[in-house]
C-alpha cells in the first residue's frame, strides 16, 4: 500500500524557520511535492522534486532522499500568512495519480 | 483568465439523488482529477483523466462516475448520493507539457452535503 507519514500540527513564531518532515511508503514512486492550503481555499502547488536534493523558491525549500524515503518542507522567515495546512504528496507513477498526506496544520504566532 | 472553474460551490441534496459537480478549465491542460477532502483524510483521488475520452479510477472510485467528452470539462456524478459522500469535492489540471504533471491547479471547491 502507499502511506505518508506527517506531523500532524507545528507551531512557529514570525521571522523563525520551520521544517516539516515527510516519510512516505508507495510502490512505483514518482517524486514528491508539497502543496499549500489554506483554511476554506484550495490546495496551491509548492514544490515537486523527482531527484534527491533541494529545491529552492523564494522563502521555501524542498528537498528529497529516495534512498530514506523521506523529504521535508523548509520555510524560512515565517510570515503570518503562511499559516495554513501543508501537504507532502507522492507520485505515483507518471499519470499524475497523486496521493496526499493527511497535512501539517502550520500555526505562525506573532 | 478564468483558470479552474466548478459549479455549483454549494449543494445540498438528499440521500438516493443524482447529483453533477461541473470543473471547467480554459487552459486547454491535458489532465484533469477530482479529489474528495475530508477532515482525518486529506485529499483523495476519485477519477483522473489523461485527455478527452480517458479516464481512469483513483484510490476512492466507488459511487462515482466521470465523463470527458471536451478537454476543457470533466464533471463528477454521484450516481445515488449517500451520506459518506458529504464532502469537499476539488477538481484539478496539470499539463506535463508545461511542468510535471504533479504541478497540478485547483479549483475552489464544491462543498456537498447529502442528508
């Protein structure tokens, strides 16, 4: 079966930097990507890393170990905005069957 | 620059009614899914769609049925809605000719309620 493993809530304050684990499970892995949402939105693509490494946008990283079966989210300079839930998301295969973590609800205080 | 469209946001109907969610997109992406998100689930996968006249299941199939007839439309029908499928159902696109095909766009939701 496939599974992703996640904290489920994190609490940060404004201007910290903050790491959000992601260890995953699933049979035809196809990279791993990081989606935004906020409370009552829509998921907002982040992040994709198909190779070991780190992905750099802005105040967000990204970075994958296929040999750990783990990656993690980095957030730098925490704004109030970025309060919102995020999930690690595997591809499975190259048909874009995605499967979602359950989401890290990410609680930035002033 | 409409992007991702669903109709209607809100719906409530009762249990043993058909019901349609519309996703319309204007960036002409290939790709297109349907998610159903529910509160200890995160997103699920229902239906995806590689092009017109494609689809296939997801992880959550089973109740649902998918059409695509046009590029740009990929409704959802509840064949007979039942309590379980109360939910926030998300329709998106991904081009892989643009990006991955993991990039994917959501859009703003459905909320449905079945009693």
């Amino acid at each position: 079966g496939q599974s992703l493993e996640q904290p489920s809530e994190v609490t940060a304050v404004e201007g910290a930097i903050v790491q959000i684990n992601c260890t995953y499970q699933t049979s035809g892995f196809y990279g791993l990507s990081w989606y935004q949402q906020h409370d009552g939105g829509a998921p907002t693509f982040l992040s994709y890393n198909a190779l070991d490494g780190l992905e750099e946008t802005g105040r967000f990283s990204s970075f994958l170990s296929r040999s750990d079966s783990y990656g993690y989210l980095l957030l730098q300079e925490l704004q109030m905005k970025d309060s919102a839930s995020y999930f690690c998301v595997c591809g499975k295969g190259s048909q874009g069957n995605l499967i979602f973590g359950k989401g890290t609800k990410l609680s930035v205080k002033p | 620059d409409a992007g991702i469209t669903q109709s209607p946001r809100y719906k409530i109907t009762e249990t043993g009614r058909q019901v349609t969610l519309m996703c319309h997109q204007t960036w002409s992406h290939s790709y297109m899914f349907w998610y159903r998100q529910d509160l200890g689930h995160g997103l699920r996968l229902i239906y995806y769609s590689a092009a017109a006249d494609i689809t296939d299941k997801g992880e959550v199939p089973d109740g649902y049925v998918v059409s695509r007839s046009k590029t740009e439309n990929f409704p959802l029908t509840l064949e007979s809605a039942t309590r379980s499928q109360t939910s926030v159902y998300f329709c998106a696109s991904s081009d892989p000719l643009q990006g991955a095909v993991y990039e994917q766009y959501f859009g703003p939701g459905t909320r449905l309620t079945v009693t």
